[in-house]
C-alpha cells in the first residue's frame, strides 16, 4: 500500500520532515522562510515557462483525474500539440 494511501486510511498524524522523507513533499520550509519560497518559486516558474502552458497544464491535470489512461493520453498530446502554437511558447523557444 502507497503510504498516501496509508496515511488517508489511517488519519496518521506525520510531520513536514517526515512528508518530506516519505516523498510526499519536495521540501520544507519553516513558517518564517514560506512566504519568501513561495515568491520565489513563482518568480522562478513564470521567468522559465510559458505562462499559457502552464496554465493549460494545469487544466490538463484536473480533467485526466476522469479519463481512462489511453484518452488521457490522447488528450495530452493534443494539448501539447496545442501548447506549441502559443505566441509564448514560440517566443520562448526562440530564446532556447
């Protein structure tokens, strides 16, 4: 069993060092540096990305949750394809 899957079941009560040891988060910030993280990995996403991308990513993500495997494949590829025809996306690949 998925230890997410554990923790849901079992209503453990687990610490951020601990979710970070798990895999279940990336990093840990102590409440004074979140904030400031935060911001900084905005800045950091939006500077390297493609605004629209990102957001259609994002869009992508929610509706996957109820597709079966072969059409959420499908529907990534189509939304890939179409990410790639953005004005930022060009832009951004001219940059690359």
């Amino acid at each position: 069993m998925h230890v997410a899957h554990w923790l849901a079941l079992s209503a453990e009560i687990i610490s951020a060092e601990q979710a970070r040891q798990m895999g279940l988060v990336h990093k840990v910030f102590t409440s004074t540096q979140l904030e400031h993280k935060t911001v900084e990995l905005i800045e950091s996403l939006l500077i390297r990305n493609s605004f629209q991308a990102m957001m259609q990513t994002k869009q992508l993500f929610q509706e996957l949750l109820d597709l079966p495997l072969s059409r959420g494949l499908d529907l990534a590829c189509e939304v890939n394809a179409r990410n790639r025809k953005t004005v930022d996306y060009q832009c951004d690949w001219l940059l690359f």
